[in-house]
C-alpha cells in the first residue's frame, strides 16, 4: 500500500509541477520593478511596495551576504539561522508574543479531540492527497523559480527560490526537532485523544510537518513578490494543506497552527535576513527620506516627507 501510495504522491507532483509552470511565467518578470536602475524606482506603487510588517521576531540584520552562493556559505548561514530562530521567543520584545501564542495552543490543544471525533471518516484519502498536491506543487513552483531565475539569469526569481528552500530546510529542522521532544499521537493512533510523550519520533503529529513546510516557501514567495494575487496563491494553497491535513485526520488542528505559525515566521525571517532586494528597497527609501526632509518656512524645524 505504501507504494502505490507513494506512486500516486508522485504523479501528483509532477502534475503540480507543469501547473505551476505558467504561475513561474508570470512571476518571473514582476523582478523588473526592483531589477530597474535606482533611478527609475520611484518605491511609491503597490507595484514596488515592501513586504508587510508584523510582529518581531528575529534581528533583521543580514548575516551572510546573499550574493555569496558557495554551499559553505549556505551551510554557515543555516547555522546562524537556526541559532536565531530557537533565541527568538527568549528575547523580551517577543514575551507578549510569546504568551499570546501558548494561550492560543493551549485553548487548541483542549479542543483538538472534540474537532476530530467530529470529522467523518469517509475519503479521507481525498483531503491526504489534497495536501501532499498542495506541499509539492509549492515545493515545484519555488524550484522552478531557482532554475527559472538561473537560466534566465533573473536574480530576483533565483534569489526567491533560494531563500525559499533556506526556509524549507529551517522548518525541517526545527519541526524535526519538536515532533521528536513532544512525540504526540496522531488522530488515528490510540484513543484519539492526542496524548503527547507518547510517539517520540519525527513522524509524531505535533507540529505538522506538511503544514510548516508549505507555509514557509509560502511566506518566502508572498515577501518576495507582494502582490496580491501571489500572496492569495501562496497563503491560500498553505492554508488548503493545512486544512486538509485537518480534515484528512493526519493531525489535530493544534498541530497544524502550530506548524504553520514556525513556517511562516521562519520564512519571514530568512527573508528578512538575507533577501538583497528587501534591504536595498529599505535602504532606498531611507536615503530618499532624508533628502525630502525640508525645513519649515519661518521655524527653523525640519519636517520628514515619507
């Protein structure tokens, strides 16, 4: 059985990647707007707008330079970033965040047996297929803008396609790591209750894996190109896995917030971090408020035009 679901799993990628073939077509050329010389930018459009902000999270500062491509770069930047993200909740601008956060999971977690004792158990196999299609055709579409972006030699889809599977490659990591420590049990397993310390292995239900991958390439994608039918892709397909994965009885729905929380936050940050675009466009629009700052006729005050 596991092979032939495997089987399927993979034509179901493969369909998902010629899918997204023609969203990479229409992707790739939206790098114009911040590829165009600084004098051409005007940064006051949706068009050519920054990412939005939120909550901090982690230091913004870039670590390694992101036009260093060697995989020991890589490697080293990886190491920095995992280093970040696990300090993150201990920083006291997070706390507040923090707390937010283990009510939310608590009040889910309480919940979480009653959601999936009232799901039906008819073609679950239909929403696990839903997910597995809705991971891989992210997973597709972000590789598909690396190779896109080299061949092309459009650096902002190669940079895009990079950092996306840095974010991949953390939340791997980090969900890895969590799975084995809480060790939960899945819906089907047990008494349905979603004991935790019982399952210790990285294919235990908390977080879910599938839900944080996909909203990790997610975030990187909908940063990288915030406009908003991408963001609407983007979040919508994470949120279709999530889901999905929900009503398939893979996970409890504290598992999937959970996960798509780390995914989300770790993709933000990994752009944050390292996307040349973000802190060229930043930096841009610093500079250009400081030479529209004018002085009050008759005060002697400055004011700032932004």
């Amino acid at each position: 059985m596991r092979f032939h679901e495997a089987k399927r799993l993979l034509s179901g990628a493969l369909c998902a990647a010629v899918l997204s073939l023609a969203a990479v077509a229409q992707v790739v050329p939206e790098a114009a707007c911040l590829l165009a010389p600084t004098s051409a930018r005007q940064f006051e459009g949706p068009d050519c707008n920054g990412p939005p902000g939120g909550p901090p999270q982690q230091d913004k500062k870039q670590t390694v330079p992101s036009s260093d491509r060697s995989f020991t770069a890589l490697i080293k930047r990886a190491a920095v970033d995992q280093k970040q993200i696990y300090s993150a909740p201990f920083r006291r601008h997070n706390l507040k965040w923090d707390a937010l956060f283990l009510i939310a999971t608590g009040g889910l977690i309480a919940a979480d047996k009653h959601v999936t004792a009232a799901i039906p158990h008819e073609n679950l196999s239909v929403s696990q297929h839903i997910s597995d299609a809705g991971l891989y055709s992210t997973i597709a579409t972000t590789g598909l803008l690396l190779v896109a972006g080299i061949a092309k030699e459009n650096e902002r889809a190669r940079e895009a396609g990079i950092l996306g599977f840095e974010a991949f490659a953390n939340d791997l990591a980090v969900g890895a790591v969590t799975q084995l420590v809480a060790g939960r049990e899945r819906p089907l397993e047990g008494a349905g209750h979603g004991r935790f310390w019982v399952n210790n292995s990285i294919d235990s239900s908390f977080p879910s894996m599938h839900s944080g991958l996909t909203w990790s390439m997610a975030s990187v994608l909908a940063h990288e190109y915030p406009r908003p039918w991408v963001q609407f892709l983007a979040y919508g397909t994470a949120m279709t896995v999530s889901v999905t994965r929900v009503t398939g009885l893979k996970h409890f729905p504290a598992d999937v917030a959970v996960g798509g929380a780390f995914g989300y936050l770790i993709g933000q940050h990994v752009f944050h971090s390292h996307s040349r675009f973000f802190h060229e466009h930043h930096d841009q629009r610093s500079r250009a408020g400081e030479v529209r700052s004018i002085a009050l006729p008759g005060t002697g005050e400055s004011c700032t035009s932004w």
